[in-house]
C-alpha cells in the first residue's frame, strides 16, 4: 500500500519534471535567439535587400522567397492532399487495392529525408524538366514534401464528422458531392487547417531540399522560373559560410516571428471558419 | 376513406449473407400514420429505410422486392434516388443538426434544391419552423448555431427540415427514443398535426405511443411482418399469438 503511493508520487514528479523540461527548452532556445537576434533586427534588416552576399544590407529577399514558396507549394499540395483525402474517405472502399496503395505511399513519403527529395526535385525538375533553381523547382518538390502531412490530417478530420451529417444530408436529397462539400468539409474544416499549419511550418524550416531545387541567389524572385533564397536557406548560409553569426541569428528571430505570425493568423481563420465559432 | 399511398411488394433485404426480411408486403395509406413495432433486430428499421431505398449506403446491403410510391415503383432502375429522397423525408433517432444556424438547417434541402433567392428561402424557414411548432421559440435567434437547442428542440428543427423539402412521405426511426417525457409529448402532439399533409410512418419500441399516435400498426418479428391491422383492432384482438405475446408484454 506505502510502496505503491510511494510509485504514484515518483512518478507523477517524473511526468511533472517532463512537462518542465519541454517548457524550458523552448523558452531557452527562443530567449537565446532572441538575445542573440534581436540587436541585428531593425526597419533596414527587415526591409532593404542584401548587400556584399548578406554582409551588409538587410534580408528583404528571403523574406518575399519565403512566403512565395511556401503559398506556392500549398496551392500545388492543398487540393491534391484534400482530394486524395476524399477520395479515401469519401470514395474508395477501405480495403480496396487502390486505398491501400495511397495509404502506403502516404505514409512512405512522410518518412522519406528532405534531402532525398531535394535530390529528385533537383535532377527531375531542375534538370531533366529544365525548370532551373527556381521557385517552381522549388514548390514542386516541397508539395511532394508535404503532400503526406496534408493528406493523412485530411483523412482524420473528415473520418471524424458524424456518420449521422452524411446520413441526414443524403435522405434530404442532398447528392453526394453535395452532402461532401456542404456538410462534410465545413465540419472536416478545422482538422485541414491544422495539417495546412503543420505544412506551413515544415516548409519555411526547409532547408536541404531548397538549396538544391530552388538554388540560393539573393535577388528578388521575379517569377515561377527566377530562382530563390528562403529564410532558413540564407540562415544556413550565413553560418556556414562565416557571413555574420549576428545576421543569422537575427534572421532566425525573424523566422520565429514568421511562425508565431502564421500561427496566430491560422488560429484566428479557424475560430472565424469552424461552425462553432463563427457562429458565436 | 383511406388512400393507399406506399405500397410493399415481397421486400428481402440482405446484409451480406445475413438476411434481415422476408419477403414484406404491406400497404401504407396516405394522411395516416403507420407505425411499426416489434423486438430489436427484428426488421422494423430496416424496412422503414428500405422506402427511402438508404439500406444502399451499406455496403453489402441488397435488396429485392418492389415499393410503389403512388404509382411509381422506387427500385427501378431508372428512378432517380435524389428525387425520390426529396419525396421521401426520414427523422432518424437521434436528432442530427448539422453545425450551422437554425436558419441554415432549415434552408439546406430547399438550397440543394436550387432555391437560391433569400427572400423565398425566409418564406420556406418561417413556414417551415412553424409548421414544425419550433418558429415561436426561436424566431428571435434563427441565426444562432443550432447545436444550442435543448434535445427536444432539435429533434423539431430536423423535422422542420424535412418539411421544408416538402416531402409527401415522412420516415420517423424511433425518433423520441432520446427525448424526455414533456419533449416526447410534443412530438407526439406534432405527429397528429402533421398528418393532415403528409404520410408518416414510424418505428417505435414503445408500444403505448404506437397505439397512441397511429393510425395502423405493422408487428415485425425475426424479419418477418407477423402482423399488420388498424392500430385499434391489433392491440385489442391481435389475430396472430406471436403478437398478442408481445404486445401483452410476455417477451420482447
């Protein structure tokens, strides 16, 4: 009786000691960036495009790159993820040949290394579809990337609508697309955010896969076929390459902050688009 | 005098390998309400979901016979099931408000249906939600979600949203089984008002309220309708033992 309330509280401080621990590495890591970070950031930093390979100058460039390959690859990997979803769901008779394949190949391709796609992005689009370092090379290849995370949180958020909403929808004559788009999706809506969330963020972390598809000039990209530095690309740059540990780290603040802002502006999209909310 | 509305003709219904009815004939008659009694597992749903042909979303799920509404027979090849679902409305057991306002659940169907025009679709809701006996307790928030109704409420604002499809046939699955006795009541009360318009058929376990509230009375048992009469005469001179067994309450 004693042993097993000693084993309780033991363990509870364990669990307790975990919460702890996962709380202090994130504060610690982004108090230390923020330290570190912040005295490079000023009005310029944000706005002026780089100078002498990033030396001088500020990261405007990045900034643009990176937001334009991150909607680039959503626009190419939301409607599929989301199609492939409701087809599984929706369509396909579970234990079909064809379901099980995707599933397979969902799940294959969320394990894969980013670097292993770079490498296909690079001699598939960069080189044998000539598409060049660009944005475009670039975006392919990450829809590939992400393709997984959306389709599989696609496919939870749909599964878990009422069997009930389909039911009472299709005996009020609704048809089947009409009951999927009217009822199915809106309620499944919160669950796509979420794994387009969880995208957004991979994306802009990306790194490996970018350098070799979407190559790593400082210009502004222009278009589709210009080629592109993202945030996180010019962060390793500017390490690697001894630049200006200040810049980088000041480039990794604003990483953060892009996150934060991403996040924040998903959360608030939600709450508008859910049912519940929107309606409160 | 009585109209025949639906019309059953030797309806099988198999769930794989396992078969749920017999072979059911029975004929349905218009502004009447017919209910159907009997055990768990007995059949009664799976009949009532035959006549809005529903049974074909399960997969595995196959059906022989033939059900005449009016006229036309419903397992045709050619019918169109959308079309025969906006003339078939069903309430199931447990009331389902899709996540939207009041207003938008009642103004589904008839959007679905191509109506499009506000103005006609506010027409539709207020006759609608009246007609359902909901419009007084909620006409002052009809563009609050819907999920905040009571139990009661919700289970009338689904009905008023098959209203508002104008259906000819309403299907009702035990639709009081999760509704308190004062909500219980007013469905029932609302059952006999609807009557006037439409023909209800309902499946209840409670064999008080079929005998209150309807008009005839089909008797499943194990898949097969052991008995079906005017409400009055099957709980007062059950023809069949296996019925007067059950509604005497000996088993079941």
């Amino acid at each position: 009786m004693l042993n097993s309330n000693i084993q309780d509280r033991v363990i509870r401080g364990l669990m307790w000691l975990s919460g702890l621990l996962v709380v202090a590495i994130l504060f610690i890591i982004i108090a230390y960036i923020s330290l570190k970070g912040i005295s490079a950031i000023n009005l310029d930093f944000i706005f002026d495009l780089p100078h002498r390979a990033g030396k001088e100058g500020g990261i405007f460039s990045t900034i643009i790159s990176t937001i334009y390959l991150t909607l680039a690859s959503l626009i190419i990997a939301v409607p599929l993820g989301v199609g492939s979803a409701i087809h599984l769901e929706e369509y396909a008779r579970r234990d079909s040949f064809f379901a099980r394949l995707v599933n397979l190949a969902a799940e294959t391709l969320a394990g894969i290394p980013s670097i292993v796609f770079g490498l296909f992005g690079f001699v598939f689009f960069v080189i044998y579809l000539n598409l060049g370092w660009s944005v475009l090379s670039g975006s392919l290849t990450m829809a590939i990337m992400i393709l997984p995370t959306i389709t599989r949180t696609s496919q939870e958020a749909i599964l878990s609508v009422p069997a009930e909403y389909r039911e009472n929808s299709l005996a009020l004559g609704a048809s089947k697309w009409q009951t999927i788009s009217k009822v199915v999706l809106p309620s499944a809506l919160p669950g796509i955010i979420t794994g387009v969330i969880l995208s957004i963020g991979r994306a802009i972390g990306e790194t490996a896969a970018l350098i070799l598809t979407a190559g790593s000039s400082l210009g502004m990209p222009a278009g589709l076929l210009d080629p592109a530095r993202t945030m996180s690309v010019h962060l390793y740059i500017l390490a690697m390459e001894g630049i200006s540990m200040e810049r980088a780290f000041g480039t990794a603040f604003l990483i953060i902050v892009l996150i934060v802002i991403i996040n924040y502006l998903a959360n608030l999209s939600l709450r508008r688009m859910s049912p519940a909310g929107r309606l409160q | 005098m009585d109209n025949l509305k639906l019309k059953s003709e030797s309806i099988k219904v198999y769930y794989k390998d396992f078969q749920a009815l017999h072979g059911v004939y029975m004929n349905i008659q218009a502004n009447r309400v017919t209910a159907l009694i009997g055990p768990s597992g007995c059949g009664k749903s799976t009949f009532l979901r035959t006549i809005n042909r529903l049974n074909e979303l399960i997969a595995g799920t196959r059906t022989e016979g033939q059900i005449y509404l009016d006229d036309k027979p419903i397992y045709d090849k050619d019918l169109d099931v959308v079309e025969l679902r906006k003339e078939i409305g069903m309430v199931f057991q447990k009331p389902s408000v899709f996540p939207m306002s009041i207003y938008e659940n009642v103004a589904y169907g008839p959007r679905i249906h191509g109506i499009k025009k506000r103005s006609q679709l506010s027409e539709i809701v207020e006759k609608s939600l009246k007609a359902a006996n909901l419009w007084n307790e909620v006409n002052d928030r009809l563009n609050s979600p819907a999920a905040r109704l009571s139990g009661g409420q919700q289970q009338r604002l689904v009905i008023a949203r098959v209203l508002a499809v104008e259906p000819q046939v309403i299907l009702m699955d035990e639709p009081a089984s999760a509704l308190d006795p004062i909500s219980t009541s007013r469905l029932e009360e609302l059952i006999s008002e609807l009557k006037k318009h439409y023909t209800i058929v309902i499946v209840t376990h409670n064999m008080q309220q079929a005998a209150r509230i309807s008009d005839y009375t089909g008797f499943f048992l194990n898949g097969d309708l052991v008995e079906f009469n005017r409400t009055d005469e099957l709980f007062v001179n059950p023809r069949d033992k296996r019925t007067e067994d059950y509604i005497t309450g000996r088993f079941g």
